[in-house]
C-alpha cells in the first residue's frame, strides 16, 4: 500500500471556493421548487396533472446520481476530476432556466405544456449532474480534521442560495417588476427574470469554484485516501445485485421513513401554490393577479422554512448528543408533520409562517441525521456506492407520489390545500416509524 499522508490543510477561503458553486445551484433549484407549479398552471397544465410532471425530478435523480458519481470517481481531466462535470450541468442548467418560462412562445414548434416539461426534465437532469459531484468534491479535497467545516460551509451556501432563490420573485415585485403577466403573455416577468437571474447566478458561481479550486491529480489523490495506484486507475468490480443483497440493516430501517418524510416533501412542493392560492386567496385562475401573488408568497414561506432549517441545524449535533439520533429525528418529524397540517386552517397569509417552523427543522433534521445515522454502519470501502443506493430512498418515494397524486387529489375533492394536509400526515407518520423502527 502507498505511504498515507494527510491532505494540505486549506484556509477558510480555498474551503467556501470549493462549494461556492453550491450557492448558485441551491438558487436555481428553490426557484424551481417554488415556481415550477406556478409556470405549468399558467401555460395550461391541469392542476390533477401537475404531480405528473413533477416526477422529472426524483427520475433524475435516481438514475443521474449513480451514473455521475461511478463517471466522476473515474474521470481525470486538465480541469480535474469533478470540475467537469459540475461545470457542464451548470451550463445545461442555466439554458434550461432561461427556455423555461419562455416556454409559450415556443407554441409553434410544441405544445406550450410540452416544451415546459422537457425545460423541467432539463433543468432537473443537469441540476443532478452539477450537484452530486459537489458533495464529493469536498471529500476529496478537504482533510479529515477539516471535514466537519468543509460541509457546514456547504451546508450554509445551500440554506443562503434556496433562501435567495424562493425570495427573488417577490423581491422583484418589490422592486416594481410586474407580478401580473403581460397582454399576450401567460407567465409574470417577476417569474420570467426570477429565472434569468438565477441562471445567470447559477452559472457565475459556478465558474468561479471551477477556475479557484484545483483538485489533485490522480498521483496525489492516491497518496491522500492510501490507494494502490493500480487501485486507482482499476478499481475493483462488485456486483450490484451483490450489493443489493449485502443492504446495511440501518439502511433498510432508515426506508421505512424516508418513504413518508420525502412522500410529504414531494406533496407540499407541487401543491402548496395551488393550495394557499384556494384557502386564503380565494382564487384557483392560474393566470390572475392573486394566484401569482399566491405564487410569490409561496417563495417567501419556502425561504423561512429555509431560515429556519439553517438555525435548527446549528443545534442538531448538541441535541444528538444528549438525547439520541433518533430521538431528535423522531419530534423533528412530527413537529413537520403538524406544521403542514395546521395549514388546512390557516386563512391569514401571514399566519402561515408558524407552520413553517415545524417544516424547517423536518427539514433540517431530514437532510442531517439519516446520513449520520448510516454513515457510522457502512462498509469503508462501499460508502459512495451505498450511499448512490440510498438515494433511492429519496426518490422512490417522489415518484410514488407523483403518480398517485392527480389521484388523490381527486379523492381530496379536488381541493390542493388538502393535499397539504395529507403531506402533514404523511410526514408525521414519518417520524411514528422512525420511533418504530430505526434501531441505534
């Protein structure tokens, strides 16, 4: 075996270098999340349908993340190893977030509905190729005893660009962009420059991390993580179903959950819009005034629960520590779970921040401590591999619901606030199974 040293230590700065393209990736992706609903409606997409084109995302992610990461771990460049791939999904991206909302004046060539769906998978497809390199990326530039640092880092560029991205269509409105569409149009330009922005964020911040960060070349990169140079260039082949088979126990206990919590992430995203635009706007005209101020207020409660993630997350590890993993995964959960119920009653659009809190440390605690939790029970030497399956933890559950959702509304009455509620249940059942099943 090589003779193991440890990686050069960096400074704060070469570290948020690292992740600063993280920052304009979160912004395009909580544009997303928040509008995505809001563009479909207004170009003609029916609200029973809307589920349906949502499932672009967990799709992507379950076949892109793989691919990407097995490419990456074996792609060496001038630019490095992850570089390239991050820079190429930014690129995508930022082009797909400039089509999108323009996507009716492309009526001629395709339906108005079509063309935004195939601008959303995308958008969706080349986000995953620019963000799962990022996670790896500081793995393999960041030393062990900087770790902790290198993802809060991470963590904080994530938290500031999704609250950036959910806000700027109101803060556009703000600033005296128009929130109603223009005659002849169906899409607002505080939505249609919203994503121009973002693009253009997006691919700036991008660009900077992949000119200021240089990753090691394979001789370094072997000496750091103590590789067999022939190791490196040949790694040895498993087979997938061999390790489907060898799943971790805290793996399949962690599925059970995941299913609901990202069940009811999936729900609140595609419906919240539609159901605070019925419950206190009183309007389900995808095309007037108070369905798009609907739409921005969306973005506004989207970037608290943001806020509030990030404060909660300053407190898990501490929370852990005393009272357990699970138990703070547990009431993080139910506390979500009730938030997203509460809103069934809520017809003050102002009130509508107290669910939040709940939402945000779900929220926090959903990103935070199934990772934690499974990290300590993975093989060494299969933790990327295992942790590319786990993700079909996250996505599974998407596309489940994304099918079922055109149906469930309908059992719902047809009522998208009700699909909120559903999201709050789904979400607190989350957390009884975690109590249930999820073993420390």
């Amino acid at each position: 075996m090589s003779n193991t040293q440890k990686k050069p230590l960096l400074s704060f700065w070469q570290i948020w270098n690292i992740s600063f393209g993280f920052l304009g990736v979160q912004i395009g992706y909580s544009l997303q999340n928040a509008n995505t609903s809001r563009i479909l409606s207004a170009i003609g997409a029916d609200v029973h349908h809307l589920s349906y084109f949502w499932l672009a995302a967990p799709l992507a992610g379950l076949f892109v993340q793989p691919i990407v990461g097995l490419s990456s771990d074996k792609t060496w460049t001038r630019l490095g190893r992850r570089i390239p791939f991050i820079l190429g999904g930014a690129i995508v991206s930022a082009l797909a977030m400039f089509f999108m909302p323009n996507s009716e004046h492309f009526a001629q060539l395709f339906p108005a509905v079509f063309f935004g769906a195939m601008m959303l998978l995308f958008m969706d497809v080349s986000f995953n190729v620019t963000m799962q390199p990022f996670r790896a990326l500081v793995s393999d530039m960041v030393d062990e005893s900087q770790r902790n640092k290198g993802y809060s880092i991470q963590s904080f560029l994530i938290n500031v660009g999704a609250v950036f991205g959910s806000l700027l269509p109101f803060l556009l409105t703000w600033w005296g962009i128009a929130n109603e569409p223009e005659a002849g149009q169906k899409v607002a330009p505080t939505v249609i420059w919203s994503f121009y922005i973002g693009g253009a964020v997006l691919l700036a911040s991008v660009l900077w991390t992949s000119f200021r960060t240089k990753e090691y070349p394979p001789e370094e990169y072997a000496k750091y993580n103590n590789l067999e140079e022939k190791e490196n260039e040949n790694p040895e082949k498993v087979s997938f179903f061999t390790l489907i088979k060898n799943v971790p126990n805290a793996m399949k206990q962690l599925a059970v959950t995941q299913f609901f919590s990202w069940f009811a992430l999936f729900l609140m995203w595609v419906y919240t819009t539609q159901g605070i635009a019925q419950n206190i706007w009183g309007t389900t005209d995808a095309t007037s005034n108070a369905f798009n101020e609907a739409g921005n207020w969306t973005g506004v409660i989207f970037a608290a629960y943001s806020v509030f993630a990030a404060l909660f997350s300053l407190v898990i590890t501490p929370l852990a520590d005393k009272y357990g993993r699970r138990n703070v995964y547990v009431v993080s959960l139910i506390l979500g779970g009730l938030g997203l119920l509460s809103m069934l009653f809520i017809k003050d659009k102002n009130l509508l921040f107290l669910p939040m809190i709940g939402v945000g440390i779900a929220w926090a605690a959903i990103l935070a401590l199934p990772y934690a939790i499974l990290s300590s029970k993975l093989p060494a030497k299969q933790t990327g591999v295992y942790m590319g399956i786990f993700n079909a933890t996250i996505t599974i559950p998407q596309i489940a619901a994304g099918l079922l959702g055109g149906v469930l509304l309908s059992a719902l009455g047809g009522t998208a606030i009700n699909m909120v509620a559903l999201a709050g249940v789904s979400m607190a059942v989350a957390g009884i199974a975690a109590l249930l099943v999820i073993k420390e």
